[in-house]
C-alpha cells in the first residue's frame, strides 16, 4: 500500500515562510549555547532576599574545606538544603538536646562574654602547646581512637551550631541516626543508595554486597599476618570505592564513594571503613555457602549490625569507661523501644571528644612505612596519593591485639587534657592545635553548656577539688585558672573537665567517673531505644561469628573476620 494514502499531504511552503523557519532554527540553536544558557540562568536563578542575614564567613570556608585536597569535613557549617528534606524536617528530624536540666545548666555554666571567651583562648593555647611534647603512652591499642571516631561518624552530624553566639542545642539538626545501626556504611540502603552497592549477577539476588575499591599499585605494603614482612604483597583491593573515569581521566577526583565522607579524612579510619565493607561481604558469602533461603542481604546487615554494637558496648567501652560503668549503664539506663531521644551535648560537645588527645605523633603502619607521621597518615589519603597506594595499605596487626605478631603494636596516647602536636602537621591546617582546642572549648559555651562540676552534680558524683583539677599542669596554666576568681575551676568547661579527670583520676588509661558516665548511658540509651538492636534481640543476643573468646566479639575479633589482617 503506497505511503501517501496514509499521510496527508503537506502544503509546500512559501519562499517567505521558509526564511522565517531558518531564522527560528537559528535562534533555537542558540538557546543550547553556552551565553544563552548563561543568561537564562541568571534570570531564574533565585534572587537572594535583601533583608536576610549575610552570609555566615565560617560557610565558605567550611565549602571549601570540603574540597578534595582538604577533606576537613569536622565542624563544617552548610545549609540544610545540602541535605535530603526527609532527613531534617519536621517530624522526622533528630536534634540535639541536654542531659542535665536546666537548672542545672542555669548555676553552673559559664557567662557568655569577652572576659570568657578571652579565658577560654589562653586555655586552648595552653592546651595546644607543642613543647608540652606527645606525652605518654596508655595502655590502650592505638586502634582504637580510630574505632572511636568512626563510631562518632555513625551517631552525630553537627552542620549548624555556632561559636560567637548563644544557641539552644535542641534547635540544631543531627545529621546522622544516633542508634549505632551503621548508617555511616550502608547509607539509605540499595534501594536508594544503589552506588555503594555490588548487586549479584548469579546465584541468589539477594546476596547484595558492599562495593570495594582498588589500590594504586607501587610497592608492597598491608598485613603481614603469620607471614610476617615475608608475606607482605602489593594489594590490589584494600580501599574504599572512588570516584574514577577511564575515559576521560582529567574527570577523576577520587572521591570516597561511602556513606559518609569524614570516614574518608586519614588513612587509618578509611581503612577502617574499607573492613566494614568486607565485614558485610564475608557475611555475605557465608551465607550463600551455608545455603541461607531468606533475603541474604537482610540477615548479612542485621549480623554485622549486631556483631558491632556488641564490640562497642563490651570492647569499647569497657576500655574507654571501664567495665563497671558500662555494667551499670545496662542495668539502669530505661530507654524503650522507638523513646524520645535528642543526642545530649554533655556527650557531643563535652565528654566523647576525649579522642583528640589519644591521636599519636607516629603510626607503624605496615612493615614498609615503619614510623608514619601523623600528616602522612593524612597526606597518603589525598591527592596525588589516590586510590590508597599498595605501600600504605594499613596492617591492622598493630593497631589492635589480633594475634599475629608484628614489631611495633601502637598505643594511643593517654588521655590528657594536651592536643597532639603532630595535629600542626596536617596538609592545609596551620595552627590546628590551638584552633581545635579552642573551638572545641567555645562551642561548649556557646551551647550553654554545664561545667563539669554541674554534671558531677546531675550523677550525684562527688566532683574534683581544684587542687586535683591542677595536679600536673605547667604553672602558666595553672595560673590561668587561679585567675578571674578562678571561675575556670569553680565552672570547668565540660570537656576540659573530663580530660582533666581521665588524667588525674585513671592516669589517662579511661575516663573518670563523670566522663564514664555520660558516655556509657549515651551509648546504651541509643541502643536501648533501637528496636532493632542487639539489646532487643527477643531472648538476648550471644555474639555467635567466630572470635579469640568464644560468646565474645571484639573489634580484633571484627578485623580478623573481615580478612584484613592477612595479606
């Protein structure tokens, strides 16, 4: 059948309407050029509002602190619109809050103003005074302030607090879910968040595991394991997911594709991250072997969410609180099932950042980088040392007591109220010290929050005399808290007092009693409230993957499972 008995005929067009066509083509190309797209864009672009506060300066520097080269996502301040709505509006948002009542709060804290804010200056540059030098050695595993700080990046995200005005904690967002369910690893799941995951192309589909990256390969370098140095290789899948084009090269930044970007700030929290991602698929690939029929992927997270939270209440903790604190927290702490929660400031602001005087000056990281410094452990996660290069694959064996014997197992520092200096030395950040210290100590203010003495009150604990809050310190400090009164030891700054009490008290090996206290309760709240935590497993919980202690799991116990520790 001939085409034209079902297409109509098309009028011819006119000489003058055929230039007019050309003319509106013309113009149509022209709206895909870069000038058209320009201009279009400056006139639907949202005009900034003339009566609304300028820009925040903190904002920019915090934008490009984000930058690859930097990556210093700590104490970044972005709007909200960087964020997913569902994660901050009303009434799904998490905020932050007190621990203490208001009254409490009210007598205890110190004044916002110049006389105090000009106190807590000197007092952060007392506290990041190189030639105090690194200070001592605790008793516990170097790994573990690492474990503590992606531990930090599961539970809290402070976008929005300030340091040169009062504000009310429960006014600011947190950014992250505060139950320990490692949402800093799997995101919002791979439905969502499909990009961090490897999805099966046989056997069972539910079988998801987590995606890995690859190394850049120079040398040998990771664990030794039974082998020792002898076994070392050059690794080839010893680091997070990135962000590469192979074609067009100029295009790859190397971005952690993770869950969440700060566990990408140093080479030994990223590694860290890295064991989590094969925590999950060794999970995985133990239940497809054992011909597990329900959705593989489920049980896989729901056991590595459990093995974990047990290794931070019954591992972590106990090291960092004490056993008796956290035996306490789990027979007294009531928290039920989907409760109210606002993640306490006393445990953000004040008593959980004891870390940042745990950091050492020098890591063994592996048998090839024999004494790391500290701005090494920063630079070798950065441009150009990106993907991870196989001669720094991080060997685990001597950041936790996994069992296999290496020459040099770090510990951290103690706990002090003394920054490490070696925190002057990271790529971008002169004076980090005293900035770190200092912030960290304003932010408390700013916050309202209590001193250590109010919290010691809250507990019921008898609080530190100021003789014992002096004990040790050089005298220029200790004059400095004579001085005004000696406000500064009638009202201790929160954090400041928990450093002082972990190191007067416990000689910097755990916290004291107040410090335990907050976070212990903290950590066991968050759980108690989770339904889906191992708390409220239906007739307890027995961590039941394989482990040094059987019943038992610790993070050397997660490191192992996870295969890291052999080459």
């Amino acid at each position: 059948m001939p085409d034209d008995i079902l297409t109509p005929a098309r009028p011819k067009k006119s000489t003058a309407q055929a230039v007019q066509d050309t003319k509106l083509a013309k113009q149509q190309l022209k709206t895909f050029s870069i000038a058209s797209r320009d201009t279009a864009l400056k006139l639907i672009a949202r005009k900034p509002d003339p009566e609304a506060a300028p820009p925040i300066p903190e904002r920019k520097i915090s934008i490009d602190a984000l930058r690859p080269q930097t990556k210093r996502f700590h104490g970044a301040k972005l709007t909200l619109a960087y964020f997913p709505g569902s994660l901050w509006r009303p009434p799904c948002a998490d905020k932050f809050g007190y621990l203490t009542s208001k009254a409490i709060r009210d007598a205890t804290k110190l004044p916002f103003d110049l006389a105090t804010q000009t106190l807590l200056g000197k007092l952060g540059d007392f506290m990041a005074d190189v030639g105090r030098g690194p200070g001592a050695d605790s008793t516990i595993p170097a790994g573990y302030t690492y474990f503590g700080q992606f531990v930090d990046h599961d539970i809290t995200l402070d976008i929005a607090s300030t340091l040169d005005t009062p504000v009310d904690a429960t006014k600011i967002h947190n950014m992250r879910t505060p139950s320990l369910d490692l949402d800093s690893v799997y995101a919002r799941g791979p439905a969502l968040d499909s990009f961090l995951y490897a999805f099966p192309t046989s056997g069972p589909p539910t079988a998801v595991k987590m995606q890995l990256g690859s190394n850049l390969i120079d040398s040998d370098g990771g664990p030794g394991g039974a082998g020792g140095i002898g076994a070392i290789k050059k690794q080839r899948n010893f680091d997070v997911p990135r962000v590469v084009n192979p074609l067009d090269p100029s295009l790859t930044t190397n971005t952690a594709i993770i869950g969440d970007p700060r566990n990408d700030e140093n080479l030994i929290v990223s590694q860290f991250h890295h064991t989590m991602l094969k925590f999950h698929n060794q999970v995985v690939d133990g239940l497809v072997a054992t011909g597990f029929s329900g959705d593989i992927f489920v049980e896989a997270k729901k056991i590595v969410t459990h093995h974990y939270q047990w290794a931070v209440v019954h591992d972590f903790l106990a090291r960092i609180c004490g056993a008796a604190a956290v035996s306490n927290a789990l027979a007294t702490v009531s928290a039920a099932p989907n409760s109210a929660f606002a993640m306490p400031v006393e445990f953000a602001v004040g008593a959980y950042r004891f870390g940042h005087s745990m950091i050492r000056e020098q890591y063994w990281v592996n048998f090839v980088q024999i004494n790391a410094s500290l701005g090494q452990v920063f630079s070798f996660v950065r441009s150009p040392n990106l993907p991870v290069r196989s001669s720094w694959v991080v060997d685990f064996n001597a950041f936790f007591t996994t069992g296999f014997s290496v020459p040099v197992n770090n510990k951290a520092k103690k706990i002090d109220s003394v920054m490490a200096p070696g925190l002057d030395t990271l790529p971008g950040f002169s004076g980090l010290m005293a900035m770190l210290a200092t912030r960290n100590l304003r932010r408390g203010l700013a916050l309202g929050m209590p001193s250590g003495q109010g919290v010691a009150q809250h507990y019921g604990i008898a609080p530190m005399t100021a003789a014992q809050i002096k004990t040790g310190l050089p005298a220029g400090e200790a004059t400095l808290l004579d001085s005004n009164g000696g406000i500064l030891l009638s009202k201790t700054p929160l954090w400041y007092y928990v450093l002082r009490e972990a190191a007067v008290l416990n000689g910097g090996n755990q916290l004291g009693p107040v410090g335990a206290r907050v976070v212990a309760e903290t950590f066991v709240r968050m759980l108690k409230r989770n339904p889906d935590s191992f708390l409220n497993v239906s007739g307890g919980f027995t961590p039941g993957l394989p482990a040094a202690t059987p019943g038992d799991f610790t993070v050397a116990d997660l490191v192992n499972f996870a295969g890291v520790t052999v080459p």
